[in-house]
C-alpha cells in the first residue's frame, strides 16, 4: 500500500527520537550519511517532496526555492537564524517558512557566558598550555586574564537570546549591562537588567565585554567593522554567538593582531566552516564550531518544534512560527 503521508526531505541528520517521531508522521526521507546535500539534491528535492526541513547548513536560494515544476509548499527551518534561506523569495511563491525559536535561547545564552569567560580568563590558552605539556607550575602573574562580575557588558540586538544573556551577566555575574536596540520597549528590556544607550557607539564606548545577538540580514552584515571596532576600549572582549557576517572577520583579525581589543571569542564565522586562518594562529580569539544550541536538550526540542510547525501546516492551520 502507497504511503500517502506528506513527504518530508530532512537535509541533516537529527538526534535519534526526533528522526522517529517524524517517520511516525510522514514519510520522510532522512540523510543517513549526513552528508550535505548539494544543490541538485535540493532542488531534485524540492521537485519531489512536500516540504523541505533544513539547517543553517543549507543555502535555500532562491534558484532553489523557484525550481519548475516544484511540489514543496513549506520549509520547516531546524534553527531560529533562517538566513540561510531566502525569505522574500519563499513569501513572493507562497512558500511557508517556519524556524524554531524559544527552545533553544537558554542554550545559546549559556555559550555566550561560556565564551565570555572563556576569553577573560584565558581558558582556551590555559587548556593548550597544559595539554602540551608546557605548564612550569603556578606563580602569582601567570596567565592573568580579567575579572569578569561587576563589569559593563554592551548588547547588541536585544531578543530572546540578548535578554536572556542580560538577566545571567546582571543576575549571576553583577554586571552592569547596557544595550542597542531600539524597537525593544524599555520595560522589557528593565526587567532582564538592561539600560539603553542611544546608539551602537555608544554601547561600544562603554562596555568591557560586547556580546552580538542581531539577526543576520544585508543591513547587519559588517556591523562590526574597522570603525567599530576602533571605538572599542583596549581592554574589551568581543563575542559572537550570533552569525559569523555581523563581523567584518578580516577587520577583528588586525584588530586582535594589533591588540587595539583584548580578545574575541566567536562561535559563527563568515564562511563557516572555513575559518580564517590568522584567527587559528591568535592566542587572544576563542574559536568553537558553531555550538550555540548543541545540547541534547535543544536539538531534541529544535527537531519537535520544526515537527510541530509541519504537523500544523499540514492540518491547514498556519504554524505558529511562520516567518514567511
Ligand atoms: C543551530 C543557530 O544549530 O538556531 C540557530 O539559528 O544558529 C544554531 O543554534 C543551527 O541554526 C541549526 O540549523
């Protein structure tokens, strides 16, 4: 008997439960290899199946997205960053794009202290010190990085993930946190321990540690360029846990090579995962792969929501996170 299910292409492999639970909805076709798939499989996919779940690894272009004659009705993103697909295109063919947000922000939040810790304290140096054998043994002024509680943290781009960073720096580390992001009524953002500041600079200006949580878009790409960055103290710590491309990567490189900033501690990078190489030879950047939302927890309920947001479609009602 024919499986008259929707057919769901999943680009990537999804923890275990999640990859069940779909094969108990639809019939779905899942990347056993995990390999990524190439151009012509996405559009060969978008020619067959009814909707495409994808990751930040797939380019959802617009040739793709337009592909003759084409079955997809919903692309049902595994992530809250949709970037990777071309949304005006999707919206202009009546294509529904879905992501998931809420379920991972704490995740994403917990990597942010992660790498800002990281980076003042000189985590990542440490650990090569000892692992390659080189450690002499303790004395009072080695190593020394800079207190983290009680500093000035700059955020930019105050959403879920930016709020959530806030209410832990205030919280749990006393720190005085600072914001940019106008549309975010003043309220809201009190009430996670942020005070705004009239303008990016300003944030700048002011902050010890600058943490990025902006949407990738044409408008945020190179916010953080040479310019920028000069406005920084010396002493500050810089860290990206958002996309690699709100930073002009070329720029920070000189920047951390010159010592204008103190450091840097990036998970996204321009052309992941491509990393450029003078980064990988600086002692003063922390460098993790694309970690933000990777714990179990999060990629379980990342691969339930995307589940949710097609189950929802398909029974004619409109997913509660369309964003086209
Ligand atoms: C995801 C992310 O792992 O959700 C996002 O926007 O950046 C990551 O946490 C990735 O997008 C998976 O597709």
């Amino acid at each position: 008997m024919s499986d008259t299910r929707p057919i769901v292409v999943v680009t990537r492999q999804l923890p275990a439960p999640v990859e069940r639970h779909a094969a108990g909805l639809f019939d779905v076709r899942l990347n056993a290899t995990d390999t990524p798939l190439t151009a012509e499989q996405l559009g060969e996919a978008m020619r067959t199946a009814d909707a495409l779940l994808p990751t930040v690894t797939d380019a959802i272009t617009a040739a793709i997205l337009g592909i003759s004659p084409r079955r997809v009705r919903i692309v049902a993103n595994f992530g809250v960053g949709y970037n990777n697909i071309d949304v005006a295109t999707a919206r202009s063919l009546g294509i529904v794009v879905t992501n998931t947000p809420d379920v991972l922000t704490d995740d994403t939040a917990d990597l942010a202290m992660t790498l800002m810790l990281m980076a003042a304290r000189r985590a990542g140096e440490g650990e090569r010190l000892v692992r390659a054998g080189a450690w002499t043994g303790w004395r009072p002024t080695h190593m020394l990085g800079t207190r983290v509680s009680g500093k000035t943290l700059g955020i930019l781009g105050l959403g879920r993930i930016g709020r959530a960073v806030a209410k832990r720096a205030s919280d749990g580390f006393g720190m005085r946190v600072i914001y940019f992001d106008p549309p975010v009524p003043i309220g809201e953002a009190r009430a996670c321990g942020a005070s705004p500041r009239e303008s990016i600079e300003d944030v700048l200006r002011e902050s010890d540690f600058v943490s990025l949580h902006m949407p990738a878009s044409p408008e945020n790409r190179h916010l953080m360029n040479a310019d920028r960055l000069a406005i920084m103290p010396r002493h500050a710590i810089l860290i990206n846990t958002a996309r690699g491309d709100v930073i002009d990567e070329a720029a920070l490189t000189v920047a951390l090579e010159r010592g204008t900033i103190t450091a840097a501690a990036l998970d996204v990078f321009e052309r992941e995962p491509a990393v450029n190489p003078a980064l990988t030879k600086l002692e003063n950047v922390v460098l993790l792969p694309h970690l933000g939302s990777a714990t179990t927890e999060a990629r379980v309920a990342m691969g339930e929501r995307a589940l949710t947001n097609l189950e929802t479609f398909f029974s004619g009602t409109p997913p509660r996170d369309r964003v086209a």
